[in-house]
C-alpha cells in the first residue's frame, strides 16, 4: 500500500475556512459521485497551497485506507515538466505493477491506473499542476478516490468538465501571518514587538513561503533587534523595486529569498547557487557534493544551513530540493554570479557523477547487456558503488528522472559526447525495465547530440538505442529505419562488432513481421561476425534466434540440435535469460517433433526461471508454450487456465500483440473441450486484435481457426466467409507453414 505523503507543515496556521471547504467537498460529493472526487486548490506562487493540501491529507489519511499518492508535476519548474506518461508509470510501480509489464502507450497506463483504483480508496495529490493536460489522464475512473490538485492556474477545465471544486487560497490574514512568524521565532526570541511583525509580514506579502524564511533568519539572531531586520528587508526592498518593473507577491518573495541568501556565509550560498545548475527537482547529498566539487563533509555541513534557512527542503533522509521559486532563484543568481567557466565546470562534474554512477548500476542490473564505457572516471567525480543488484536497482529507480534530466542537461550545455554516452548507457538499464518514455527521450537527445559533434561512434550508439527502443514498443517501420541507419554507419567506420548488432536488430524485424528466409539470413550473417570475434554469448543469441526462425519454417530437428549447444553456453556463462529463452525454444522444438514430454520438461524449467527472477514478461510468453504442450498431451483444460492466465498478464502489460496469442490458444482449448460456441467467440476476438495491428499472418490464422468451428455449428455460408477473408492475407507469405494453409483454405473453398 503506497504511502507517500510528504511531512506535515511545522507551525501550520489557521485557514480554518480552507480546511473546512476542503472537507465539505469530500462530504458533498462521495456518496453520489460517479466518478473520483476532485479538488483543486489555486492560488498565487508561495501562498501555501502545498502546505494547505498536505496538512489537510494528514487529518483525511484514514479515510483512505489503500493508500495515498502523491507527485510534484513541477508545473512551474524552470527545467522540464513532468509528463502524464512519466507520472503513471511511477504511480502504477507503486501500485504494485512489475516494471516488465507496465504499458507502453499512456492511454494503456491510464486504463490500468484506473484498473487497479476502481475497487480503492486513495487519496492521490498532484501537486504544481500547470495544464489540465497533466492532471487529466491521472484522474481515476470510479468513485471512491479522491484526487487532490495544487496549481497557480484556475484549471476551469476540471470544474466544468469534470466537477472539481475549486478552493481559493488567498494571502494570510493580518493576525495569521503574526501567528506563523511567532510559530517559528518565539523559542529564540523575547520581546519582538506586534507592530515590528505586522511590518515583518506586510514586508513578506503575507506569503507563507516568505514568511517562513525571514522567521528562520529573525530566529538564527535572537541578539538582533527585529527593527534592525526589518530595516535590512527595507532596504532589499527597495532594491528589488529598483531593479524590477512589475509589481505583484513574486517580487516580495524574491525580495525574501535575497534578503535570505545575502546573509548565508559564502560556502552555503555557493552551493545553493551551484545547486541551480543541477538538472533535476530533488536530489541526493552525494550529487550536491558533485555540483559543488567537494567532499561530503563539507557539502552537508552547507546543505545543513540551507535547510536551516528553509532555501532547502529536506523530505526525506539523505534527499534535498528546492521550492520552484527558490530554485529559480538560485539559477539566476549561478548566472550573475559564476563565471561561464565555472558554471561549465559544475555542470560537467554532476553530469559526469550521473554518467559513471549510471554506468556502475548497469554492470550489476544488466552485466550482460551493458555498454562498455570507455570514458575514465574524472579525477574530480567520486561515484557510488553498489554491492549488489538490489542497491543498483533502488539508486536508478530514485535517480530515473534525474537521469533523463541530466542527459538533457548535457545537450543543452554542449556536452554532446556526455550525451550520447549517458543515452548508450542507459539503453540497458531500460531494456531492463521496459522504461519506453525516458528511453526514447534520452536515445532521441544521444543522437542528436551525436550528430551535432559529428561523432560517427556516438551517432550508431544512439540510433541503435532508438531502434530497439521503437522495437520493443512494437513500432517497426520506426526501429526498422534506426537500425539501418546504425548499421550503415558501423560499416562505414569499421565496426565490427557493432554491424553484428545491428545485424541482428533487422533480423528480429523481420522474424516479428514473419519474413523468415530474411530474418534466417541477417542471423547467419550476424553469427559469422560474433564467432570471428571470439564473442561466445552473443554467438549463442545468434543461434537461439536461428532455432527460433527454424521452428517457424517446421525445422524442429535442426532447431533441437542448436539449442543443446546454445543452452549449455548459457548455463556456462549465468545468463538466466538466455538460458530461459532457449529452453522456451527447445520445448516448441520438442513439440514439433511429437516429443512432448521433452517438451513439458524444458517448458517448465523455463518458467521457473521467470518465476524465481520474477519477471512478468517471460512468464506470460512462456505460459503460452504451456498451453500448447498441455493441448498436446491431451490436457486442455489445464491449457485453458495456463491461457488464461498468460492473457490476463498480458492485457496488464499492454501487450495486445501477445495478449491475441492468449486469446488464440484460448480459442484452441475451448475446441478441444467442445465447447465450439465459446471457440469461435476468442477465434474472433484473436482475429479482430491482429487486423487491428496489421499482423496479417495472425489474423489469416484466426480466420481459418473460426471457419473450421463455424462450420461445425452448420453456419457454411459464415464459415466461407472466413475463409474468403483469410485466403488473400497468405498471399504475402512464402514459408511451409503459410503455403500449407493457403493450399487448405483453397482445397475447403472449392469442396463447399
């Protein structure tokens, strides 16, 4: 159960009435609403909507017992905003998803976030929203939620089309803003005059955001009379009004946050300027230490005055980020205040902490997929180190976003081979976790950077990371493209190794879109270059995908005989997906040549694998073989549930390719029970979803499948329309298995 509400406000006052609306509209709509409760809160930058929302979801939080969200959509950031896709695929890890099966599309993420909250009760808050745009595709679908939105805009668009409240939230009352800065200062100071706090806050605009750090300052100096403060704000005052033409509560709170950052002794006011140039919202003490160029001692003796200063906030141990404001603050003051030089410098060290700390996590998540980084670890850039995957994992799933932000950084700053590198070392931890979005992002910005440094290198890294990123999201005229324009450049320059790659890449095209002989000539291809180089595991893939396109073209006795040797290397070697894969194979392989109990005896052991490494992906593929094995033995009942559940998995995961497979075997099972009524439901569905993806094959397949049970219920006319349907799609096809079926569906054509 998520539980991820940031701390209660310290010194919170009054907004009796905010509080109170807030709640009324709880009570108003829950028991009639259709849909989640939804409540925004408006006001002007720093007002305390933030600290309004949490310490109203702090007295609500039983009420919701499944749980609470919470994500800053840094609406109002100076870098990027966050992204709906990006945002779910956070929420639904925390829901419980496995990474391997989130969705690719944000349409599918959406649908499952609102799968999975139909049946709660959860508080979600999205906190610094600027669009409807970001909050729409959060919202969930059914009553029983509520969602909780803070933004400087009024949001109509939630209100008229789907009955938010809206609750204002005005500047501080006269008294209250006293309360709060007496709150924070009446521990350190005596004597403080009502007349000398009234200025205080007038001086603050009321703002709880300001008021909170001159509180802070007028309690680090309980000798100095307030008088004295105020008369130093004055004068900041003054000087902001010289300084800027406009006139609103911003200008007040910047007026606070110099008044404030003036008074830091210089090593914490460098490091907060510094911390400017960091390419994300929040981030950690040893990435401050990057910034800053200095050791950890040091960085958290300063980030401890930040805090102190409430310039910094700490929300959770070893984790530091800034109010909006104060971090676009801190950026103009790196700009007024650090050299070109300087800035150049800081940036590359906590560019270069991401890229080498990035590249030790993936040698414990991915060791076998990773890319090799050449580049030495800077003199001046002191990396984590993890000791196990466990660690890796949690440092990359904290830091995701900071590592897309940082790749952005790079380009922005020029640093173009930090770039692309940072894209090339990326790429496995995404192949890894299925993380399409940052994977894209980060592969478009690696070749672009590539290309603008004319780094031949860089470019086919870059483009070879885009193409499995469009492969593996299904999109394959795209990945297609991308690894053509990588192979082309790896020949140009000599890359062997990296041509065999890309070799392979078209050769999984092809194999996906069922050109065999193709597909069968790219991997022997691709084979010859890896075994010249001496590269047994990727030699072994190689072969693996050999079996694979023999088991299409009803090899199954060639197929056998390759994945013995290839299983072995794999087991040599630890590769668990390698060895998974290849025992997926040898079960089909097993099958095709009537050996079924070889067959149920690899298929199983693959999906031990899968279970033991906890991975959704391989499971619900294999789960497939399963049911045909159990369809061959005689069992389809027990090939029913295995279906079943791979379709379930599947429909979660958002793969509808693999899902109409499901569905297929489901279709088969039924036909084997008897039950022809229940068959040619599934047949057709399995057929519909092909047509929908352009599979023609599958769709051909489907047809035939729903002819032959249509036929058995005595509608003929129903049947040859099927098959009339089907005939013309093998018409592209020139393999056995196709030929077969076209040569059935003509000869049942022509009996009828």
């Amino acid at each position: 159960m998520p539980s991820q509400l940031p701390g209660d406000i310290r010194g919170f006052v009054n907004r009796h009435t905010e509080l109170a609306r807030l709640t009324e509209a709880l009570a108003e709509d829950a028991e009639d609403a259709l849909a989640a409760v939804v409540t925004v809160i408006t006001g002007t930058a720093g007002v305390g909507k933030t600290s309004l929302a949490l310490h109203w979801a702090h007295r609500v939080r039983d009420r919701f017992p499944d749980g609470q969200l919470y994500v800053n959509l840094r609406g109002y950031d100076p870098g990027v905003p966050a992204a709906p896709e990006e945002v779910l695929d956070r929420f639904l890890r925390d829901l419980g998803v496995p990474v391997s099966v989130i969705p690719v599309q944000v349409d599918d993420r959406a649908s499952l976030y609102r799968s999975l909250l139909a049946d709660r009760r959860v508080l979600v808050i999205l906190d610094n929203a600027a669009t409807i745009g970001q909050v729409r595709p959060l919202l969930p679908g059914t009553a029983g939620s509520l969602v909780l939105v803070t933004s400087r805009s009024r949001l109509s668009g939630l209100v008229t089309r789907h009955g938010a409240a809206r609750v204002g939230v005005d500047t501080l009352h006269e008294d209250d803003a006293v309360a709060l800065l007496t709150s924070v200062t009446a521990r350190y100071r005596a004597g403080d005059q009502r007349h000398e706090l009234v200025e205080l806050a007038r001086l603050c605009a009321r703002l709880p955001l300001a008021l909170r750090i001159a509180a802070e300052r007028a309690a680090s100096r309980p000798m100095m009379r307030l008088s004295e403060l105020i008369a130093d704000l004055r004068d900041e005052s003054g000087l902001w009004d010289a300084l800027t033409a406009e006139d609103d509560d911003t200008d007040a709170v910047r007026t606070v946050f110099a008044w404030s950052y003036r008074a830091l002794p210089e090593p914490a006011a460098r490091l907060f300027r510094l911390l400017g140039l960091h390419p994300g919202t929040d981030f950690s003490l040893r990435a401050a230490a990057a910034v800053a160029g200095t050791d950890i001692r040091t960085v958290r003796r300063d980030l401890d005055v930040l805090v102190g200063a409430h310039l910094l906030e700490q929300p959770a141990s070893g984790r530091y980020q800034f109010h909006d404001l104060l971090r676009a603050y801190a950026y103009d003051q790196v700009r007024a205040l650090e050299s070109a030089d300087a800035r150049a410098e800081a940036s590359q060290r906590i560019i270069s902490w991401y890229l080498h700390t990035a590249d030790a996590a993936q040698s414990h998540i991915v060791p076998f997929d990773r890319y090799h980084l050449a580049r030495p670890v800077p003199a001046d850039v002191h990396l984590l180190t993890f000791d196990a995957y466990p660690s890796a994992l949690r440092w990359y799933e904290t830091e995701a976003a900071n590592l897309v932000g940082a790749t952005r950084a790079a380009a922005e700053a020029g640093l173009h081979t930090l770039a692309w590198q940072l894209a090339a070392v990326l790429r496995a931890l995404y192949i890894h976790q299925n993380a399409f979005d940052d994977w894209l992002t980060t592969s478009r910005i690696g070749a672009d950077s590539a290309t603008r440094s004319g780094d031949r290198v860089g470019q086919a890294e870059a483009w070879e990371s885009v193409g499995k990123a469009y492969f593996q999201a299904r999109r394959l005229d795209e990945a297609e493209t991308s690894h053509h324009t990588a192979l082309e450049i790896r020949r140009e320059i000599g890359d062997r190794f990296g041509e065999a790659k890309s070799t392979n890449a078209l050769g999984l095209i092809c194999l996906r879109r069922r050109r065999l002989a193709d597909a069968r000539t790219f991997f022997d291809r691709s084979r010859a270059i890896f075994h010249d180089l001496g590269e047994r595991r990727w030699e072994a893939l190689m072969r693996s995908n050999l079996a694979e396109t023999l088991c299409e073209l009803q090899q199954p006795r060639a197929a056998a005989d390759i994945l013995r040797e290839t299983l072995a290397v794999f087991r040599d070697i630890g590769d668990r997906f390698g060895e998974g894969n290849a025992l997926f194979l040898d079960s089909w392989a097993h099958r095709g040549l009537g050996d079924i109990e070889g067959a149920r005896a690899a298929i199983d052991r693959a999906l031990v694998i899968a279970e033991e490494d906890e991975n959704q992906v391989w499971q619900a593929h294999w789960l497939v073989e399963l049911g045909h094995v159990q369809r061959a033995a005689a069992q389809p009942a027990d090939a029913l549930i295995s279906y079943q559940r791979a379709a379930s998995i599947q429909r979660r995961l958002g793969d509808r390719s693999r899902e109409a497979f499901a569905i297929e075997g489901t279709g088969q099972a039924y036909a084997q029970l008897g039950r022809i009524a229940e068959a040619a439901d599934y047949y057709q569905v399995a057929a519909d979803t092909h047509q929908k993806l352009g599979d023609r094959w599958s769709q051909a397949r489907n047809l035939h499948h729903l002819a032959n049970v249509l036929a058995q219920q005595d509608r003929p006319t129903e049947a040859r329309t099927s098959r009339e349907q089907a005939l013309p799609l093998l018409a592209d096809f020139d393999d056995p298995e196709a030929r077969t079926l076209a040569r059935r569906i003509g000869r049942e054509l022509s009996d009828e």
